[in-house]
C-alpha cells in the first residue's frame, strides 16, 4: 500500500519529481546548447532519453493503478 499525499500517492510523487528535474535540466541544457556550447547538446539529447524512460514508466505506474 502506498502513502498518499494530498491526494496523490507517493510512487507517483518520485515519479513526477524526477520528470521535473530531468525536464528542467533539459531546458537549462539546451538553452546553453542554442548559445554555442556543443557539450551541453550531448547532455540535453542525454537528458531526452531519461525523460522519455521516466514518462513511460510515469505511463505504466497510471496503467496499473488503473487496473485495481
């Protein structure tokens, strides 16, 4: 059984947590990236794929809460 907290339980909140980290990581990355610094383009493409992994675990987290 998971906590919840207001309302929304904590799998969830680690979850979407590290989505927001990773997606302003992003962000910082790429904005540097578009003023010329090519390294941080690597760490943003890095940075993509994380996001594209927590999202889809995000998605399978909803899927099988869904189920119950």
């Amino acid at each position: 059984m998971c906590v919840t907290f207001n309302g929304i339980k904590n799998i969830f909140m680690e979850t979407i947590t590290k989505i927001k980290e990773v997606t302003e990581s992003l962000s910082f990355d790429t904005e540097k990236f578009y003023k010329g610094n090519k390294s941080a383009g690597t760490r943003a493409r890095k940075s993509a794929q994380e996001l594209k992994a927590l999202l889809q675990q995000l998605r399978g987290e909803i899927l099988e809460e869904s189920k119950k």
